[in-house]
C-alpha cells in the first residue's frame, strides 16, 4: 500500500509541472496573438505576466538549482 501511495506522489510530481508550463505557454501565446492583433511591438507579449514568468523561470532556474547543488 505504502509502494503505491509513494509511486501516486511521484506522479503527481511530474505532472503538476508539465500543467503549470502548459497553461502558461498557452496564456502567453494568447498574448502573443493579443499584441499581433493590435499591431504592438514584438516584444510587446514579453513584458505582460506569462512572458515575465517565463522570463524569471529561464534566468532563475538554473541559479537556483547552482545554489541547491552546491
């Protein structure tokens, strides 16, 4: 029971992830088609919240994961 129980966690683990990335490529692609739409700079979508999640998760992750390791 207990196999079971520690293989459910390890899923969830991989997949609440895979969601988040999901539903934030999916709302910055919004804004992305939101910006051609009006005829806004290109780097109009990077400075809304999804391109700004992504652009934190891109320049943090790998420091944190240097800070963790060490």
């Amino acid at each position: 029971m207990e196999k079971d129980v520690d293989t459910l966690a390890t899923i969830v683990r991989i997949i609440a992830p895979l969601v988040a990335a999901i539903l934030v490529g999916n709302w910055f692609m919004s804004e992305i088609k939101k910006a051609r739409f009006k005829g806004a700079p290109w780097y109009q979508a990077y400075v809304s919240i999804p391109g700004l999640l992504i652009i934190l998760a891109v320049l943090l992750l790998p420091i944190i994961l240097w800070i963790i390791k060490t």
